[in-house]
C-alpha cells in the first residue's frame, strides 16, 4: 500500500512539475516484487520507481 501511495505522490510530481530535461526519464516494463508487470523508471542523475498500474497479468 504504501508503494501505491509513494507512486502516486511521483506521478502527480512529474504530471504537474515535468523536470526541465523531458529526455532524462528511462521507462522499462518489468517483473514487481508482487510478480506483476509494471512499468520502472530511471532518471538519469538517478532516482528510480514503479511507474503507474500493475498488470493483471503475473510473470
């Protein structure tokens, strides 16, 4: 739950306060902790997190 809530609060930062460097953000899809996909994403000068809805779908 709280990693719900922590990816909202970084999705409502990044909607609403888009970093100055649009290029920096590097989005893969891959396996959460809870065997879901869900998309990961990496800024350049560091700074990584689950981005968005997991899937229905286990992997």
């Amino acid at each position: 739950m709280l990693d719900k809530i922590g990816n909202l609060g970084t999705l409502l930062l990044d909607r609403f306060l888009p970093s100055t460097d649009a290029e920096a953000l590097s989005c893969t899809v891959q396996c959460n902790s809870r065997h879901h996909w869900q998309e990961f994403c990496c800024r350049d000068g560091g700074g990584c997190y689950w981005r968005g809805d997991e899937s229905i779908n286990r992997c």
